[in-house]
C-alpha cells in the first residue's frame, strides 16, 4: 500500500489549497490520476474533477455544493488516496470527484476556515447563497438551468452516468445522517457502527427529512417530486435538483451529512417528555427572532450600498425572514398552518433539530447582517450592538442548551468517507428493479434532498 500524500488534516482546505493538492496527486499518479476542468465558477475559477482510476463503472461524488460546507473538499481528496492505495476501489471502476461545485462561495467562507473553530468566529463569517444561487437547486429543471456550475455538473452526469454519486454536505450545529434516492439495505447498521467509532452523534429526527421515510436509523429516503411556491422549495424540496437529474441513468444517490458541532441529543429516539410543550416554545422562540431580526432589516436595509455584495448578502436573509413565518406556525400545535399535514411522530431528536433549526435560521440571518453592516464600513442605523449582542446571546445558546461540540476536522473527514465507500459497496450490489419502493418515481420532475 502507498504512503498518504497528503497531511495530516487539522483544518478545512481552501479552494486554492484543493487544487494544489489535486494537482500534486495526478502529478505523482500519472497513469491512474487525472485532473481536468469541467466548467467554469460565475467568478471565472476553474470547476475541477480529479479521477482515479480507468474502470467502466463510473462514481461521482460532488464535494462544496453548499458553500459554508467545506468538509467535502478534504473528503474527496482522501477519497483519492484511498483509491489510489487500494485497487480493489478500482477494479472495474473510475471515481470522479468534483472538487467544489461551489467555489465562489467557498472563498466567502475563508474568513473562519482556518479557525480557530469557534461558533461565534463561524457565524460572523458564514456565508450561504440565497436558494436561486445554490447550485443543486433545478427550480425550472434541468433545461432551465441558469448557473454554470450547475450547468456543468448535469453535463458532468450525463457525461459519466454513474452508477453511484455521492453528494457531500456539512451540518452546521446536529449530527450525521444520509439520504438516498434508493435503498442500500446494511447501510444504517454500518452507519451505526461508523458514528459510534469516530463519536459523531447519528441524527435521529432530521429536520431535513421530517417528512421523509425513514429507512433506518440516521437514514431517509428522498419521496417523489412535488410542486411547491418558493417557500415551499425551501423549507421542504418542493422543486427539482441535480440529486436525482440522473435517475434516468439507474444513478443511486447519496447524500452525506456530517456534523461541524455534534449535539448528543439528536441521537435521542426516546417519546418526549411533553411534545406540545416542546413545539410552543421553539415556534414561539422561531417568531420572536423573526420578528427582532425583520426590525433591523427594515431599519438597515435603506442605509446599506447598493452593491452586488449587499444584494449577495441580503438574497438569503429574504429567503430566511420567508420561510421563518411559515415554520413556526407549521410546528405550532395550536395553529393551522393551512397545508392541512399533520406533524409525524416526534421523539425527543425531533423535538432538539427542531430548536437547532429555529436557532440556526435566526443566527444564519443575524450573521449576514452583521457582515452587511461591517462591510459598508459604518452604522449609522446603530444596528451592530445589537446584532453583537444577539450572534453571542444565540451561539451561547447552542454551547450551553444544546452542549455542541466542536467535532475535529480529521474525524468529519474520516465518518464521510467511511459512510461514502460504504454507499460505493452496497450499490455496487445486485438491487431490484424498483429503485424507490415508493409510486410517483419515473422519468419525469424530481425532487432534491436538502432542506434549507
């Protein structure tokens, strides 16, 4: 077996530091790896696929579609080292790995990427495209794609036709989990084991797939496509993505969740102890930021510049104060929320990615503010107090009523790439001819796998 060529991970790479080291891996690899660009970013940085191996059976996985989720770089790469050192990755396959499908995103990120890894670094430095700019998101279909990026990974599919394609993301504040597009039976059992090894707490009750079938613990399975509003195509898939574009290929897809801050408590499966209780005060919490942080909005928003990054900035804090309405009243007991769809069965996890996920919109939107206001480089709304004191108030929140843990680097890294070749051996496995056990799975519209 080789030597790694690669270091010791002790941070996220950048998207300078991606490239480097790709290169250094086909430069050392010349018969088995490759790198060549793909596309091209809206800010003119190269789209990047490193490829190992010369089988038939293609394997695509996608890191950085999310761009304030860095660990998929670092994962694609060790996945490359992998490859490279043991053939039996390779024998009759070739792994594609697009490095970041999102790099101009990343580089807004690179203010906390270094560390120290503290939340209230994160949040005062995290960035997120608005839902238009996130380039997984299909919301007039493959044909209407109006991203390059996006562009070039449906070409990139189409080209390949893999059999398997991973999607890399990252959770800010939870725990891991998967979805797919097909079932891969074991996989939640191997999961299970994975979580337990590298202490990644497993998220039982994922606000992502609240209403998703599970298919094992920490495991869900995407549902056929619907059509939604823009609301509804945040908060809950309700339009179609480049996860499930290449169904028409016999693709499984899987999407791989891992946690930057673990909280233990989304592995709880127990009943909760008074759910109503529970969902009043973490829909009333969602309403009253909502509320505090629409104030400030509104009291900003005139004297902010009107430059591409104020709109780059102010896109996904719209998209936030949205959908933060709708929410609350969808996860309030006492109220109607007009969809007339009952909440399912919660546990105790349900209940705790709820809160996180309240808590996680309001400080994602805080967040954003605060770089609008320091960006323009005065205050004359006097807003930045008070979103100083909010961002601490919130992160503080999670340290000490959620107890999230800073999970290091190199065990984010090792969980997805352990979760990513089990995906590769399972769907490498003989499977049924029906891929989603469920109706409305054909050829036409799908629906992607990710909550905002």
């Amino acid at each position: 077996m080789e030597v790694c060529a690669l270091p010791r991970l002790l941070r996220y790479p950048t998207v300078d530091e991606l490239g480097a080291a790709a290169a250094l891996l086909a430069a050392r690899h010349p018969g088995r790896a490759r790198l060549r660009r793909v596309g091209t970013s809206r800010a003119g940085d190269p789209l990047l696929l490193l490829s190992v191996g010369r089988g038939d059976r293609q394997v695509l996985v996608v890191a950085g579609p999310h761009a304030n989720e860095p660990v998929g770089g670092a994962t694609a790469l060790r996945l490359a080292e992998r490859a490279l050192a043991d053939p039996r990755l390779t024998d009759g396959a070739t792994w594609n790995l697009l490095l970041c499908l999102d790099p101009d995103g990343l580089r807004r990120n690179e203010g906390w990427l270094a560390g120290p890894y503290t939340l209230d670094r994160y949040v005062r430095h995290f960035f997120r495209p608005g839902f238009l700019e996130q380039p997984e998101w299909l919301p007039d279909g493959p044909a209407g794609a109006a991203l390059p990026e996006t562009r070039a990974l449906l070409a990139l599919q189409d080209e390949l036709r893999p059999f398997l394609q991973c999607s890399l993301h990252g959770v800010d504040v939870g725990g891991g989990f998967v979805e797919l597009t097909h079932d891969l039976p074991g996989l939640a059992q191997r999961l299970a084991h994975t979580a337990a090894r590298l202490g990644v707490p497993r998220e039982l009750g994922a606000y992502d797939a609240l209403y998703w079938p599970e298919l094992g613990p920490a495991v869900y399975r995407i549902p056929p496509p619907r059509r939604g509003d823009r609301s509804a195509a945040i908060t809950e898939a309700a339009v179609d993505s480049t996860w499930t574009h290449p169904y028409r290929h016999g693709t499984v897809t899987a999407v791989v969740e891992a946690p930057m801050w673990g909280v233990a408590a989304v592995a709880d499966g127990s009943p909760p102890a008074d759910r109503d209780a529970a969902l009043r005060s973490v829909s009333g919490v969602l309403r009253h930021d909502t509320r505090v942080l629409r104030r400030l909005l509104t009291g900003l928003r005139p004297h902010l510049p009107a430059t591409e990054d104020t709109a780059r900035l102010l896109a996904p804090v719209d998209d936030y104060l949205l959908v933060c309405p709708g929410l609350a009243d969808a996860w309030d007991p006492d109220t109607d929320d007009g969809t007339g769809r009952p909440l399912p069965p919660l546990t105790t996890a349900h209940l705790v990615t709820l809160r996180i996920a309240g808590r996680r919109l309001a400080l994602r939107t805080a967040g954003l503010l605060h770089q609008a206001v320091t960006g323009a480089g005065r205050d004359p709304a006097g807003a930045l107090p008070r979103l100083e004191r909010l961002l601490d108030l919130w992160c503080a929140d999670y340290r000490e009523g959620c107890a999230a843990r800073w999970i290091p680097v190199a065990r984010q890294v090792e969980y997805q790439v352990r979760a990513v070749l089990m995906a590769f051996e399972l769907a490498g496995r003989p499977r049924a001819r029906s891929r989603s056990g469920e109706r409305g799975w054909g050829s036409g519209a799908v629906v992607p796998m990710h909550r905002e």
